[in-house]
C-alpha cells in the first residue's frame, strides 16, 4: 500500500498584550532556520521521547523533516538454557513536509508509527509552539479537505436546519475575498482563537446558496476552518461534514533534488 499524506493549513496566532521580539511570521521562518541548523532536535511529549530529524529543503520553502519516537519492546533472544526476552529500542518514523511560505505540512500517515493523525498533529503544534514561545506566539493545525462533492451532498437534504462555520483566526498569507475580510476585522476587534457563524432554522428550514457561501466553503475546505450542515433526508437526520483527502506522489518530493538557492 502506498504512503497516504493529509494535508494541514498551519494557522499562527500571536498574543498582543505580551511582549513580542518577532513577528509571527518571522518567529516561524526562525524555527525552521534553527532546525535546520541543529540537524536533529530531540523533545519530550507527554514525557515520551521524540526526536525532530531535519532531512533536506527542497528550494527556500519547502522543508522535508522526520517525526521519530522512543519504542522500548521486548526482544526474544537465544539464551543458553531458554528463550529470554530482553530490552530493545528502535525509532519508528514519519515524514513531515512543510511549505513555509504557503503555511502548509503534509503529514504522513503510518499507524504502525502513530495511530491516529489527530495526535501527529497535536504533537507538531506543542512542538513548534516551544519553538516560538519567546515570541509570543502560538501554533494550530487545521486539516485541509476536498470541498467538490459538498454541494452535491448537500443536494441531497431535502432540508438545512443548521449550519455551524468555525473560522481559525487570518494567516499572515492574507487574502482578497470578502470573507477574509469579515475574519480579519473580528481579529483585530477581540482577538479571538475562534470565530463561529452559526445559522440555524429548525420550522423552515435555511437557504444556504451556492453563490452566497462558496467562498466560506472553499476557505474552510482550504484549511481556514471547519464547518457541520445538519439536515433532513426523508425525514433522517444527516450530518454534513468536513472530509479528508489523501495527497499522493509524494514519493516524488522526497526523492526530488534539492534546488540550489
């Protein structure tokens, strides 16, 4: 079976009223020169050892990183009289590719390593969080999924009762649309983690258009957020969710040359 990777939108986020020495956008920048550096960053995760190994970069933006733990097991060996098991450690592994200026890592799934994604990506947020935290600045990932099949599937509803939209606070890659806007003034406004529009109408039902909300969708689906439909199919409830997609060739960034920069 091949190598499957998800995609992670990586969201920074910087806490005003503290100190700052960098940007947000610099500390991350910082981080990465300084793995690249030391080569091998060894870190404790709820006290189990795990070891960042930098790999090779792939031009000024792309970074190919390994995610390793400690595994202690037991290994049977021949003794003189019996079998005896003794001992042994080994460092299951994983890869982690980061786009930096796109604010982006593909995460490799391998549940012989980590069993669930969930996990690889709070590890890699209390990681860079670390990494950052003299600047005051913290680190969320928020998986990347397929918005093409949303609308026929919501087609599918004879009736929209509610619509959650949860958005992550703007990355400093910006954008044009009017919902980056929207997200953009309430972040200077309060400073919130997260920002949700909830539209809900249980006796009639919403109108939730295509024209009117495909930018939230595609931002959502993009990394930006998450959001649940919650509807009716004769008369069954149904949830409409966020799915995730695999990312493949990727075999062919690991084994492309770097680029001489």
């Amino acid at each position: 079976m091949a190598d499957q990777y998800y995609a992670y939108r990586v969201f920074l986020r910087q806490v005003e009223w503290q100190l700052k020495f960098k940007t947000k956008e610099e500390a991350y920048i910082e981080a990465f020169d300084k793995i690249k550096e030391k080569g091998k960053i060894q870190f404790f995760d709820w006290g189990n050892e795990h070891i960042i190994y930098y790999i090779k970069s792939l031009g000024r933006d792309i970074h190919v990183l390994q995610l390793a733990r400690k595994h202690v097991f037991q290994k049977p060996i021949a003794g003189d009289k019996k079998i005896e098991k003794v001992s042994d450690v080994d460092y299951p592994f994983i890869y982690l590719i980061f786009h930096v200026k796109y604010q982006i890592v593909l995460v490799q799934k391998n549940t012989a390593v980590f069993q669930e994604l969930d996990a690889v990506k709070a590890k890699i947020e209390r990681f860079f969080i670390e990494r950052m935290g003299n600047h005051s600045v913290g680190c969320s990932l928020i998986e990347i999924t397929d918005k093409r099949d949303f609308w026929a599937k919501l087609e599918e509803m004879d009736v929209i009762e509610k619509v959650t939209m949860t958005y992550a606070p703007p990355n400093f890659f910006g954008g044009k649309k009017s919902v980056d806007k929207i997200t953009k003034e309430v972040q200077e406004e309060t400073n919130y983690e997260k920002f949700k529009i909830i539209l809900e109408n249980k006796v009639q039902g919403l109108k939730f258009g295509y024209e009117t909300f495909k930018d939230h969708i595609q931002r959502l689906s993009s990394g930006a957020g998450d959001f649940i439909v919650n509807g009716l199919v004769d008369g069954v409830p149904k949830i409409l969710k966020k799915f995730k997609i695999p990312f493949k060739k990727i075999s062919l960034i690991l084994n492309k040359k770097p680029k001489k920069v």
